[in-house]
C-alpha cells in the first residue's frame, strides 16, 4: 500500500475561525496525559535527585515534544480523520485549522522541547525526546501505519520513551531498569490498541488503513492480544525479579496484570464480534489504560517507601 499523501491539498477549506483550542486539541491531550504521568513516573522512580525546577522542565517538554509529535501526525492523516467517524470533528478534517498552520505549529513546539530539554536538562534526554517525535511523526504515521497490519507493535516504540526520558533526566545514562520499563509499555501497546481496533475496525478499513482486524482478520487479532497479555505478566514484574524494586511493586504489578490477562482471554477466544456484543473488548481497552497508569503510580510508590524506610 502507498503512503498517504500529505493533507495539505486534501483537507477541507477552513470555514470557521480557529482559536487556541483547536491548537490544544492538535496535540491530543487524552494521549498527552498519559505520556505525561508515565514520564513523571520514570523521573520519580530514578535513583539520585534533580531540582524541582529542572524536573519540571523536564515533563514539560516530554509533554509539548508529544503534542508536536501529535499535531504532525493529524497534519499528515488529515484526509483519513475526515473519513473515520471518530476523528471526524478533529481540527482539520472540521475545516477549524489550514494545514500549513498545524504542520508549522507541530514543528515548532516540537524543535522547542528538544533545545529546551538539551539546554536545561541534558542533551541524553533531548536525543531520546528527538527519537521519540521523529518515531511517531514519520516512522509510524508516514511510514509504517499505512503499509503494515505491525503499524501499532513496531510503532508502540513511539509512546514507550516518556518512561525512559524521565529516568534519563535525573540519572544522565541508560541502564536495564528504563529500558524496562520502555519495554512494558511496547508490549502493552498492541493489546491495548488492538482491543480498540477491534471495535472500530470499519473505520479503519473504510479508509484503507491496514490495521490488524481488517488485513489478518480477527481471529488472528484475538489470538496475538492474548500472546502480548501473557508476556505482559512477568515483564511487567521484571523490574522486581531484577531487584530493582521491592515486593511492594512485585506484588501489585502481578495483581494488576494477572487481572490483564482475565479480561484478555474473553477477547481472545471469542470467534466474532458483532456490534452489540462487544463488552469484553470495550473492557479491556478501558482497564489497559487504568492498568498503565495504576502499574506506573505503583513505582513510584514502591520508590517512596523505600526510601521512607516502610519497606525494604
């Protein structure tokens, strides 16, 4: 399948007057706010200190690096949000923003996070900031998301950096724990993508988006959410096996991804899923995100006590 062309030519004229809220809605702050707690979380967990004003600085430009990373890709996938129900009423396929205004908006806040994070943080964090939108923006929207049913397994690196650039900004280097915890949400991705796509599949292959539902059928869906969800319980609890966390963390990421896999295997071996029966899917999309931010909240947790001296 070709690569989608740019929307510049395709979206519609703009006929209502734009304003900073269509500018917000660019960057996708639903996504935003989870690329944001996950960075935080990485930043809160790392060994060592970072003044409260670089910290901050830090998250704020994993934030706009995300949202500019966002703005690119509806500025490319203009045209296919139009023809999806669900992004219909998106800035540009709405006809609220030209799409030279979000493509240079998209640019510039994201040329903005990388030099203020190398400036006030350090350059380690602002090179993987930089990977990060360039893997989003080009590697997955331009690239992989129009020519591959793998588009969300190779293309969940893109929302698996947050994590990793927040341990980085406080420890200046790359170990096996960040790298962990990048890997969690890699995995995490596809089943939580997948039970989405599963829901919404005519969308996506109304506008010819190769999503794994609509190229290798559900069936074949079903059975590889199942595969990520089981891996997804002991990388989950690696950091502990590793030693690099306590029991407290142990304990509560098992749990949570035990209860993962539960509401998984009910999506996995159901043979269709019609319209009015789509419950187990809606629910596992809905506990992925709880899970994600409740497995995060639990590192930082498990930090906490640690250095309290409530745990050992």
């Amino acid at each position: 399948m070709s690569a989608v062309p740019p929307p510049s030519a395709a979206a519609p004229a703009q006929t209502l007057p734009a304003d900073w809220r269509d500018f917000f809605a660019l960057t996708k702050p639903r996504v935003m706010t989870l690329v944001i707690f996950t960075g935080l979380c990485g930043l809160l967990a790392a060994p060592g200190s970072i003044h409260p004003v670089i910290g901050f600085t830090a998250i704020f430009c994993i934030a706009i690096g995300a949202g500019g990373a966002a703005a690119l890709n509806q500025w490319w996938e203009a045209d296919l949000d139009a023809g999806m129900k669900r992004t219909a009423s998106r800035p540009l396929p709405a006809g609220r923003l030209q799409p030279d205004d979000a493509r240079n908006f998209g640019i510039l806040i994201s040329a903005a996070s990388v030099g203020i994070m190398g400036l006030a943080v350090g350059w380690l964090a602002a090179a993987i900031l930089a990977v990060s939108i360039v893997y989003y923006a080009v590697v997955y929207t331009i690239w992989l998301k129009p020519r591959t049913p793998q588009n969300i397994v190779i293309g969940g690196g893109a929302g698996a950096f947050p994590p990793m650039i927040g341990w980085v900004a406080v420890t200046g280097d790359i170990t096996a724990m960040p790298i962990l915890l990048f890997a969690i949400i890699f995995m995490w991705t596809p089943p939580h993508f997948w039970a989405l796509a599963l829901f919404v599949q005519s969308d996506y292959a109304k506008v010819g988006i190769p999503m794994m539902p609509v190229v290798k059928g559900e069936a074949s869906t079903r059975k590889q959410i199942f595969v990520y969800s089981v891996i997804l319980v002991p990388l989950a609890a690696a950091p502990w096996f590793i030693g690099e966390t306590t029991a407290l963390y142990g304990v509560i990421a098992l749990a949570l991804s035990l209860f993962f896999l539960a509401l998984a295997v009910p999506v996995s071996f159901r043979r269709s899923a019609e319209e009015d029966a789509m419950k187990p899917e809606k629910r596992l999309f809905a506990f992925s995100i709880i899970y994600l931010f409740a497995l995060f909240a639990a590192l930082v947790a498990d930090r906490v006590a640690f250095y309290q001296g409530w745990i050992v």
